[in-house]
C-alpha cells in the first residue's frame, strides 16, 4: 500500500469541471513526465488535457487518481 506523505504531494485539484461531463469521459486521468519550477514530477492531466495537479512520485501520482474514482492511464 502507498502511503501518501504531505511532502510527496506537490499539487493536486482533482475536481471535475463540465468538460469532463460532455466529453463524457469524467472518471480517466492520465499521467505523464513533465517538469514544473525546474523540478521533474508526474503531471496528471484530465481525459480532455486539463492538468489538474501533480506530484513528485509517480506511485502517489496513480495514487491520488485512484482516490478520486477515477481510472488512471499512462503516456509515454
């Protein structure tokens, strides 16, 4: 089991806007590589590409996705 610590977590709003609903895809997130303030983390993006948070692991990253009933999904 993760154990997800404040520190580990950068930055996470994982609440649904409209978007999601019409494109009808609100329960899919998807995870990718990317770089925020000079520091490599785990961006999680929106079905339709909103980012909607991230964190420093990519475990806490699949984490917080399935915590918020949503499916997670991987981009190389």
């Amino acid at each position: 089991m993760i154990s997800i610590e404040k520190k580990n977590l950068i930055e996470c709003d994982l609440s649904p806007d409209d978007s999601f609903i019409d494109w009808g895809l609100d329960d899919i997130a998807y995870i990718k590589q990317d770089i925020v303030n000079d520091e490599p983390v785990w961006a999680i993006y929106g079905a339709e590409g909103s980012r909607m948070g991230y964190a420093a692991e990519r475990d806490v990253a699949l984490a917080i996705i399935a915590q918020n009933d949503m499916t997670p999904m991987s981009v190389h």
